[in-house]
C-alpha cells in the first residue's frame, strides 16, 4: 500500500477553517471527505477568530494523532502564515487576557487605529489602516504587556514542527492565463452553489466586521449587493477580481518564502 493510500488531509486553508463558508472557501464536499479521513475543515465558528497560533496548535494536534495512528498527514491549502508558523514557530507572545480583547474588539476600526496611532506608533506604521484585525491584535499586545508587538516578533520563534518532521513539501504552479480562467468559473460555480445564500445567513449573525469571515474573499461584495450597493455583475467581479489579486499575493508569497520547495505545474 502506498503511504497516500494511508493518509489524512489536514486544512491548512484561512477560509475552509470556518464553518460559516463551505460554499465561499471552496472547501470539500461531503463526497470528496468521505474518499479520505479530512481534519480542521470547518471546525471554526464564525464569532471566533482563528488565528495562526490557533490553526497551528490545532494542527500539531492532527499531525501527532495521523502519526499515532500509522498514517500520513497531508497538509493542504495556501495561507502561508500559517503554514510558516506551524514549521518555524511564532513569536513569544503571552496571552492577552479576555477582557482586554473584548474591549479592543468592541471599539470601531478607526478608533482601534487612532489609539494604536497614539499607543504604538511603531506597529501602526507597519500595517495597512484598514487590515482592522491585525491593527486590533498589535493594540492588544501594546495594552496588554506594556511592549509593542514588534518587539515580541522580533525574538526567537518558539514551537516550530519543522526539526521533528521529515517534510515533503510541493507548491502547485498554474500558469497565470489558466489560473484566471479557473478562478473566474469557479466564482460562476459558487454563485450558482448557493453562495448568496450562504452570506445572507452569515449577515444575519449580526457578526462584527473586523472578524476573519466578514472579510474572507467573496464575503464583502456580496454583502453589498445584498444591501443594494452594487448590483450582481459588480458584485460578481469584484469578487473575481478579489481572488484574482489573492492569487497573485500567494504567488508572491511562494516566490519569497518556498524557493527551494519543489513545484508541479498541472495542466
């Protein structure tokens, strides 16, 4: 028998985590998991963020267990954050107690940002004004442990898998014209899917808009055409275009961080 034959595919997928969008993250149909044993795929409740640390601790968790178990984990998916924090580890960050999250997150973006402004110029200048969740994250760390969130990440990782594993990585290459084209069907095929339906169910959770599934590819433009903001076809290509430039980060990210992986270009 050949070790696929006995494998499990672990998610290593930002999107496919929550189980408010089987539709939107493209994740595996009931089918396609019933071919092989499938962990950490829709595992996530929507009111919860998960960050890398999380997905990471989650995954070791399914590594160890396939190994118990005689079997090969397959990891699969293109969030590289979390896949390099799984195999370098993260930074030594102490957790942030609960009721400085909750009041962080309870704040609007823009006062999130003016007080990390104030608080942590150093942090604010690094990140985008509008990436809320990470612009929370570094208020957080500054509040919580008096020391800005640069300075936690610029010690030694901790926690790393990558010296107790033999990995055997491959980064799949599709050329960028057929990549295109498979991105604009596969929105054609979530909308017909259901995939309005599926935002029209998450827009009822009255969710704050700073969490990871309000923002997951896809989710915005069709909350707007769901409040009447724009209308189908521009709904239908901002989220093409959203993957699209999506696409073209994890390219990127490939390039810069897996040179020396080796690389399948399927046809």
């Amino acid at each position: 028998m050949a070790a696929t034959d006995n494998g499990v595919i672990i998610n290593a997928d930002a999107s496919q985590v929550y189980a408010d969008l089987p539709i939107l993250s493209a994740a595996p149909t009931a089918e396609e998991q019933a071919q092989a044993p499938h962990r950490l795929f829709g595992v996530i409740d929507g009111a919860e963020a998960c960050t890398a640390a999380r997905w990471a601790a989650l995954a070791r968790t399914e590594i160890a267990a396939a190994h118990a178990a005689g079997q090969l984990p397959i990891l699969v998916g293109g969030t590289g954050l979390y896949l390099r924090t799984l195999l370098d580890g993260i930074a030594p960050v102490p957790a942030i107690p609960a009721e400085v999250r909750k009041a962080i997150r309870a704040l609007p973006p823009a006062q999130v940002r003016a007080a990390l402004q104030a608080e942590d110029p150093a942090m604010a200048a690094r990140l985008h004004a509008n990436d809320s969740q990470r612009n929370a994250r570094a208020l957080e760390v500054i509040r919580a442990t008096g020391r800005s969130l640069a300075g936690w990440q610029a010690a030694p990782p901790e926690g790393g898998l990558l010296p107790d594993v033999a990995l055997r990585p491959l980064v799949v290459e599709v050329p960028r014209e057929i990549l295109v084209a498979r991105i604009d069907a596969r929105v054609g095929a979530m909308w017909r899917a259901g995939a309005l339906d599926e935002v029209r169910r998450l827009a009822a959770r009255r969710l704050s808009p700073a969490l990871p599934v309000m923002r997951a590819i896809g989710v915005p433009p069709l909350l707007a055409h769901l409040s009447g903001d724009l209308d189908e076809a521009a709904a239908l290509e901002r989220w093409r275009f959203d993957t699209r430039q999506y696409a073209k980060r994890q390219a990127t990210w490939a390039r810069n961080q897996t040179g020396g992986w080796p690389r399948h270009a399927p046809r």
